[in-house]
C-alpha cells in the first residue's frame, strides 16, 4: 500500500529530527520546512524546503497535496517568562501552517499542543496552544492534537527527580486527575505515539491524545 508523504514544521527540534529518522525507517517520504543553516543538518534521505514557517509564501507550494502534515514549531525550553513568546512564535506558526495546509488539502493534519489542565504557572502557554487548536478545528482539516505536558529525554531529565511526587498525587483522590493529565511523558512515548498517528490515522474528524493515552502507547 502507498504510503501518504509527510511534511513536517520544526522538523529539526528535539521531537523533530528524530521523528523524522523515524518515520524515514518505516519507509515515508518525509520533507521538512528548514532555515537555510540548517539543511546540513538533516537526516539523510529527507527532503528540504528552505522556507520561514512565518511566511507562507516561502513553502506552501512545497507541500504535497493530500500529505500528512505535522506541525512541530514552539518556543525551545518553555516558561513563564516567554508569554510573548508563546504567542508571537507557537500561535503565529501555527496559523500559517492551517493557511498552508488547507490550500494543499492535506489529508492529516498532526498538532503537538500540550495538555489543557488548568496551570497558573504556564497559563499563557497552554492559552496560546488551545487558540492553535482553536485555528486548526476552525479550518475544516482532520486533525490530531497530542497533548503532552513535559517530555523527558536526553538533556531533559531533571523533572524525573520529581517523579516519586507525582505517583504520590496520582493516588490521593483531591490531586488524582491533575497529577495524571499533567504526568510526564517519555521522548519514546512521543515518538511512538507520532509515529502510530501516521501509521495508522484515527477515522474522526478530529482526535484529541492525553497523556494518559501517549503513556499507554504500544510500539
């Protein structure tokens, strides 16, 4: 059976270019939007579209109609002091991408989001997230979102120190449904679950993926 091509946004990020090794292992054909000082930095036997995810003109004739779209663009290491960022990067991305993405007539368009469980901490990235959700079921596009809260992997292990925590607040009946939704999820789980995703698409017009469901994910 032939296999929908996939084009990715952030492609080259921490999820990125090892989604896209992966991807590539199952035999896609994979093309990723890129700076220029970044094209020798891709794996080998991906496309590159050398574009601003910010400006449309610059890749959306790039985009094979009826492709698998993923968006990965985000502000690196996220916090509170990077609100603006949040908007200006993630939001701002994203819309573009729908703007793309809709032209082409994509069949699958992939969003990794975050999760939605209230945070004071982290309220304005989650706010510019779900205005991203917002844009893309406003579109028209079948679509997943993956929400995860924080990846962990390599050089992003600290939050595993906290861990013994979490399990403690997951079974406290107060704090239960908040530990869960906001759960760390592992780097292969991410991986797993994306790949599955283009694997194998969920018939709905739209799928929403928690992280209780990217921590059950099976290769």
């Amino acid at each position: 059976m032939e296999k929908d091509p996939v084009f990715i946004t952030g492609g080259t990020g921490y999820i990125g270019k090892r989604l896209t090794k992966v991807l590539l292992d199952e035999g896609y054909e994979v093309t990723l939007l890129v700076r220029e000082s970044s094209v020798k930095k891709l794996p080998v036997g991906c496309n590159a579209v050398v574009g601003s995810p910010f400006d449309p003109a610059t890749y959306a004739s790039s985009v094979p109609v009826g492709s698998i779209f993923i968006h990965l663009v985000g502000v690196s290491h996220p916090g509170p002091k990077k609100k603006l960022l949040f908007y200006s990067v993630d939001l701002a991305s994203v819309k573009v991408s729908v703007e793309v993405a809709t032209k082409a007539k994509v069949k699958h368009f992939v969003y990794v989001s975050v999760a939605q469980h209230p945070t004071k901490i982290m309220a304005d990235f989650q706010e510019a997230r779900k205005q991203g959700e917002e844009a893309i079921l406003a579109s028209g596009l079948t679509s997943t979102f993956i929400r995860p809260w924080y990846v962990v992997g390599p050089g992003h292990y600290w939050p595993l120190l906290f861990q013994p925590v979490f399990k403690i607040l997951e079974v406290i009946p107060a704090t239960s449904e908040t530990a869960k939704s906001l759960a760390l999820v592992s780097l292969k789980q991410m991986l797993l679950t994306l790949k599955n995703v283009v694997v194998n698409p969920p018939g709905e017009m739209n799928t929403v993926i928690e992280v209780p469901d990217i921590k059950k994910v099976k290769p």
